[in-house]
C-alpha cells in the first residue's frame, strides 16, 4: 500500500468538485471574543451526508479499476463513513453493502438503506463488523474497502485541509476529529506538506474511544 502525497490530494480536489462545492470557512465572532484568537469553522456538517468522509468516497470510488466497480464494495462503519460509500456508489452506479454492528445509529443505517446501501448487521461492536465484512468480500470476490487506512480515502478527505489552507495560508494551527483516523491524516497530509509550521492537533471524544 502506497501513502498518499500532496499530489493525490490536488488530484482528488478534481474529482471532489465535480460533485461537491466548497464548504464555507466562517469566523465566529462570539466563540473567538471568547478564545482570544482568530477563529474559523469548517462547516462540513453541511455536505450532504453531514460529514466530511463524503470526500473520500467520491475519490475512492472514481479511482476504482472497472473490474473492481462491478464486483461490487463491501465495507464496514458505525456510520458516517457507510453513509459516504453509499453516497458514492449511488454517484459511481456501483453496488455497496456496508457491514455495521448491532447497535449501530438507526438513522444513520436508515441514512445508508436511503442512499441505496445494503446494511448487513454482525457483531456487538465495530471489529466484528470489520472482520465480518472483510470475510464476506473474500468470500464474495467483492472490492472490500478499509475504512480508515486506504490512501484514497485519506487523499480525499484531505482536500477540506486544502480548502482551509487556500482560504487562510498563514493559518498557525489546525484543530480535527479523530475517529477512524483518516480525517486527520489527511490533515496531516496536506496541512504539514504545505504549510510545514502548521501545528495539527486531533481530539477524541472521552465516551467515544478512537
């Protein structure tokens, strides 16, 4: 597997405007009185799936091979992420299944059924899910997606950074969600690369270990 570079961002950029528009970069003059900074939001709450991963499922799926696309993808998620392949299967006409746990968000495995998905259930917990689904493209001869640790993804997410950085190049530091870790390495990809002084800084929410 070969890390994704800058390159792959600007040319998953390409891919990312053709089905999405730029999210906005407001200042909240409120929140930052009280910070006592210069403060901007990245509003990609505002995609259509409400998430930023959006951007790495359209990216991979155009970098999928032809052969790979009419196998089918088959992935694992407890949300955000399901909800951004079966958005990009719909746009790429190609057959997803998303493999999440038992107690899986209903809305976001009503999200994903919406989008077209099929929602397998398996397992208490997220690594049941994954190993359920990595089993099941094996068995299969389906495209099993990663759904952190694919460089695609990560080139893709990552053009949010580029987007920032184009808007504030003297930007001194970069605060991102953690999660699965593609976010933030994408972050991490684009925002050291480019603005090397740049300090990134990734938060995890105590009741929801990464």
């Amino acid at each position: 597997m070969t890390p994704p570079t800058l390159h792959d961002v600007y040319r998953a950029r390409q891919v990312v405007n053709r089905f999405l528009a730029p999210t906005p970069l407001p200042q909240p003059p409120a929140l930052a009185e009280r910070l006592g900074c210069e403060l901007f939001v990245k509003c990609e709450n505002l995609q259509p799936i409400g998430a930023f991963k959006v951007r790495g499922g359209l990216y991979l799926l155009d970098q999928l091979l032809p052969e790979e696309r009419a196998r089918g993808i088959i992935t694992a998620s407890s949300g955000n992420h399901g909800q951004s392949i079966a958005y990009a299967a719909r746009a790429f006409d190609v057959t997803a299944t998303i493999y999440v746990p038992e107690r899986a968000n209903p809305l976001k495995v009503a999200a994903m059924r919406r989008l077209g998905a099929e929602v397998v259930f398996a397992g208490d917990d997220f690594q049941s899910s994954f190993d359920a689904a990595r089993e099941a493209a094996a068995t299969q001869g389906a495209t099993f997606v990663h759904p952190a640790n694919e460089p695609r993804l990560i080139a893709g997410v990552a053009t949010y950074t580029l987007e920032i950085l184009e808007a504030v190049p003297d930007l001194d530091l970069l605060i991102v969600p953690i999660g699965g870790g593609s976010g933030a390495s994408g972050a991490c990809l684009a925002g050291k690369t480019i603005s090397p002084r740049l300090r990134v800084i990734g938060v995890q929410a105590t009741g929801a270990p990464a």
